[in-house]
C-alpha cells in the first residue's frame, strides 16, 4: 500500500502509484463526491473521443455500472452504436462477458447493457468469424440470457438485442461429418433453447438458466447521484 506520510523527495514512480490510486477509488463511485468526479472524468473522455488506443479506458468506465458515469461517456451518441468504429478483439469480447458475469438482471441501466450487447452484436453478427475470435461457452451464453425480460415484448427494453445476439449465434452449426464441431452444436442449442424459453409462455427462465444467476436486483434503488441532482426518471418508461 502506498505510503501517503509527508516526505522531502518523490519520486516519479511514487506519484504515478499516488494518481493511479486516486482515481480507481473515485471510479468506484461509493459516494456523491466520487460520482461527481467519475461523471467529470467521463465527460472528459467523451470530450477527448472514442478511439483504438483508449477503448479500455472507456470500458473501465462501466465496471461500477453508475447510469450517471454512462450517461455523461456517452453524451447524445446511441449507446448500441458507441464502440461501432472499435474492431472487436479478444480483450473487448472477454471484458464485456466479464462484465455480464457481475452484473444483475434489472441491476443495470440499460444503455450500460446497450454498450456491450452492441459490441457482441457486431463481433457474433457474423458467428462463424466471432467465433473464431472469441470461442463462446455455456456460461458466455448464460450471461446474456439471464437480461432477458418475460414481462416486457421482444421489442422492448434490451430484450431485442439480445434476442438478435442468440440468433445470430443459433444460426451457426456445424453439420458436415468428420468436421462437426460438438461443441459448436452444443452452443448454438443452447442458445436456441434461451430464446425459447422466451417465447413460450409455459417455460421460465430458469428452465434453461440457473436459478442463482437470475436474481434481479433494481438499480434506480441503490445508485449514488450526484449533489443537487434531479432524481433519476428511467427514459425507458
């Protein structure tokens, strides 16, 4: 742990340590003035534009999931379309599923979850390639599919993208003797089988989901707002 005690002489590397420190915990947004400075820090990235060299900087951004924070990166941009100039990567894809992994049905603002579902779009659009990008797995799938929302139409919400990724990932098998891939197979079922547990209305979620992943949680509850702030109203609604 840095020492913060007063001394005579600092060097370079202890001041970076010191900078480095500061702003992961402002980014944590745990309370008012620390959200107020992560919204600023984000206005400022959003200021300085979106590019191949920051993008992670940007996807740091999400990690506490404060629909303030995301707001004020995004500004008047679509959040589906934001990383559409990124060309998708390994790191990009994993970074997104891990975030997923921590996040909570209704626990997320939903132009959070836009973000990263139109980056899975545009890598899985084309299955075969974003396969072979990022290898997909059950629990990848899983991730996704715990965001849907029976109580909402396909269209609504983010229910559309996801049902789009799942279809796009279903759509890619492989049939062709010696060459099947089972595992593909096996992916591309799953996924089949999220979207209709969808669509039918005598299944649930948890028919083809595990049950601990599906708990939902409300963010308008638990967010942190800046000072002097008028309460968050969901544009959704």
């Amino acid at each position: 742990m840095l020492n913060l005690q007063w001394k005579n002489i600092w060097t370079d590397e202890e001041l970076y340590k010191l900078q480095i420190s500061t702003v992961s915990k402002f980014l944590k947004c745990e309370d008012q003035y620390a959200v107020e400075a992560a919204v600023e820090f984000a206005k400022y990235l959003n200021y300085k534009g979106l590019n191949s060299d920051n993008y992670p900087l940007f996807m740091e951004m999400l990690r506490e999931e404060n629909h303030n924070v995301t707001d004020a990166l995004i500004g008047d941009s679509n959040a589906f379309d934001f990383f559409k100039q990124i060309q998708p990567s390994y790191y990009l894809i994993d970074y997104c599923f891990k975030l997923l992994y921590q996040y909570y049905p209704g626990g997320v603002y939903d132009k959070t979850l836009e973000i990263i579902f139109g980056i899975l779009y545009r890598n899985y659009h084309r299955a075969k390639e974003g396969y072979k990008l990022y290898p997909l797995t059950i629990e990848n799938l899983n991730s996704l599919g715990k965001f849907l929302d029976k109580s909402k139409k396909q269209t609504e919400g983010v229910n559309r993208f996801i049902l789009d990724i799942l279809g796009d990932i279903a759509e890619y098998t492989s049939r062709f003797g010696d060459e099947a891939d089972e595992e593909i197979n096996k992916i591309a079922a799953h996924a089949i089988a999220i979207r209709n547990a969808f669509f039918d209305r005598r299944l649930d979620m948890s028919n083809v989901l595990p049950e601990e992943i599906l708990v939902r949680k409300d963010y308008k509850k638990s967010a942190i707002n800046p000072r002097k702030r008028v309460p968050f109203k969901d544009t959704k609604k």
